[in-house]
C-alpha cells in the first residue's frame, strides 16, 4: 500500500558539475570531458552561492551535486563547496544530501569521506548490468563495477541509495530488462529510477543512427519495458511515485519530489536552473563564459516571469506524474473553480478510455495513462 502523502514546504539546492571522463553516446546534459577548468568551475560556483545567497529565505532541507559527474571531484574539491554552502545557507541537520556517482568512481576511502562531509544519500548511474548494453551506450564503467559498487555503498554504510536504469535499448530484450530489474532487486536497493532511451538532437546517438552506424530505438520495445517494470516493482512492493520513479515506501527522493511539487529551489553551475514559484530562471551553458562572468562578480542567467497559465500548465504536467495526481482542490484555491470545471470537461474522454481515475477530488493517471502522460497533460494545458 502506498504511504499517505505529506506535504512539508521546503527548500532546495541544485550544484551542477559539469565534468565526465567521457561521454555517453546518449547524453546531452551540459557538461565537458575536458577537466582543465576544474578549479575555476568550482571557485566560480562558490562565488555564485555567495552572490545567490538570498535567493532562497527558506531552511534547505535538500542539497543535490548533479551534473555531470559530480564523484570526479577530490574529497577535498567537495569538502570546500560543502562549507561554502553550509556557511551561507541555513541547512537542516536531517538535510537529504545526495551525491549522483559513476560505479567506477567508488574508492573505499572516498566513501568513508563522503559521510564524514554530510552526504547521506547515493544516485549511482548503473544505467544496466548488461555489458552488451553498457557498451552500446559508451559508458564509462562494465557490468562488474555495477555490482561492485552497490555492495561497496552498502558495505560502507549507505542506507539511501538510488540508482537509474535504462530500458529500451536496441541491445536489451526482454529477458534482459528482466534481468536488470532483479538484479536490483536483489541488491535490495530501495529506489530505482528508470528512463526510456531518448534520441536527442545533437548527441553522438542521433549522429550514428542517422549514418546508419548504429540501430535506432524502438517506441513499442519502450512501451512495453515500461509496462512489464511497472508489474514486476509494483509486485515486489514499490510505490509508482513519479512516471520515472520507483521507491519502498518511505523511500522517495526529497529533492526530486521539490521539483514536482513546486518547492522553491536554488540552481548552481553552468545550465543549472532555479525557481521561486514566480520567476523561472537558468544559467548560460558555457563553461568558460560562466567563470568569466562570475570572476566579474555576475551570474550569467537568463529570467523569464511566469504567467497564470504557465504556472498552471507546469503544475498540471508535473502534478500528473506523481501517484497523487492533480489537485482539483489545489487548482479551485490557487486559480479559480471555473478552471476545474474546464479541466473535468477535457478530463472525461481519458477517464471513459481508462487512462485515468477521478478519486477524492484528484486526477490519477492509471498504468495505461502513464505511457501517454504528456499527450494527455497537454490536452489539459491552458492556452
């Protein structure tokens, strides 16, 4: 059964670290394989919390490293920015602090300090336990470092440990997306997170599939992964909390449920975004023009206000992702009755179709719903 949803109001800090040792044939999230800015990246991103510092009035009750991959860094590199954060913002205690680590980062030692500093929860990128399929992807790490790394977590004295997985490739049947689910399973990892093969413009990926080097993605293989992940976690007692996220209960993401919640948050580094509920905003995606900028004392960010109807649609495409759906209540308080009787009226043909439930006042996507959730969210957006 899932656990009662709670909202507590909280607030959030996003670092990017925009370093890999290499790059994902997949990936198009900012970041560079070259390392010789290191130090000016992380002189300038503690520059930014300091000149950022009010941005954000609320305790934060999450710290999140991103990137990238954040694991790169030294002990001592991320003992430093901890401090800084510490020093200029009000952090709860009990803060979820997460650290998101490649397998062939962990080192004994470096996870003993990462306790020491205050991170208390690991986002490990296993992404598979399949060679074939870790190959294909250009990972940095094999399947035996995949292993490897949960038990040395644990062993070290992890206890909130996430990893994400990757379905739809070209390379992973059936049986081996099965295999990959219990594979987690037993490792008893409390949370996976799970996402379609995307083919995004600009990325190694699309180049090969379009000179025909490599095969492309198939929607219904997608579909159909989807589908078989959410009987098998749902049988082995994971909550659906968010369409990519899977938990025990009592395990789900703080920092993430932020996002979909509508929580404030604080964005630092290069590409990393914030928002305050009104106003959206987002640094430039340039390494060297981000240190520039903030040696110069400025954060180089772009601003857009947000209007009632963007703030509406975001909070029904989010809000439709989470297993406690749209508040038809918290639409009536926020923006009018008129506007739950507009979305009731667009509602009924998913509902009649079984794509989603009308229960207690809310809006739930069913299994079936959540292979279209953005088709049938924007139906409802407001324009």
């Amino acid at each position: 059964m899932a656990e009662p949803f709670t909202f507590v109001a909280m607030a959030g800090i996003y670092i990017h670290i925009p370093f890999c040792k290499k790059a994902c044939h997949y990936c198009n999230f900012h970041f560079s394989t070259t390392h010789h800015q290191m130090e000016q990246m992380l002189a300038s991103i503690k520059k930014e919390a300091i000149l950022q510092k009010n941005y954000l009035s609320e305790t934060i009750e999450t710290v999140y490293f991103g990137g990238g991959t954040p694991s790169l860094l030294s002990v001592s590199q991320l003992e430093k920015l901890m401090c800084v954060i510490k020093a200029e913002y009000k952090i709860n205690p009990n803060a979820e602090i997460t650290i998101e680590t490649n397998p062939d980062d962990f080192e004994e030692d470096k996870l003993e300090a990462w306790k020491k500093i205050g991170i208390n929860r690991l986002s490990i990128g296993i992404q598979s336990f399949v060679e074939a399929d870790l190959l294909w992807m250009n990972r940095a790490h094999n399947a035996l470092q995949a292993d490897t790394c949960i038990r040395m977590a644990k062993a070290a004295g992890f206890d909130n440990i996430t990893i994400d997985l990757i379905y739809g490739t070209p390379t992973l049947s059936d049986e081996a997306w099965k295999e990959n689910v219990e594979k987690a399973l037993s490792l008893e990892i409390d949370h996976i997170s799970c996402y379609a093969l995307t083919v995004e413009p600009k990325t190694g990926l699309a180049k090969m599939i379009q000179q025909n080097k490599l095969e492309d993605v198939d929607p219904d293989k997608q579909a159909r992964h989807f589908s078989l992940l959410m009987g098998w976690l749902g049988d082995a007692g994971f909550d659906h909390y968010e369409i990519s996220n899977f938990c025990k209960p009592g395990k789900k993401s703080k920092h993430n449920s932020n996002y979909w919640s509508g929580v404030d948050y604080l964005g630092l580094g290069p590409s990393a975004h914030s928002f305050n509920g009104k106003s959206r905003q987002w640094n430039i995606a340039n390494n060297a023009l981000y240190i520039k900028n903030l040696e110069e004392d400025q954060v180089p960010f772009e601003l857009e206000e947000l209007t009632d109807f963007q703030r509406i649609n975001e909070y029904i495409m989010t809000s439709l992702r989470t297993m406690e759906g749209l508040s038809l209540e918290l639409i009536s308080n926020k923006w009018g009755e008129q506007k739950v009787v507009e979305i009731l009226k667009i509602a009924q043909k998913p509902i009649l179709q079984g794509f989603m439930l009308h229960q207690n006042q809310n809006l739930i996507l069913t299994n079936e719903g959540k292979l279209m959730a953005d088709g049938i969210a924007s139906d409802l957006f407001f324009i």
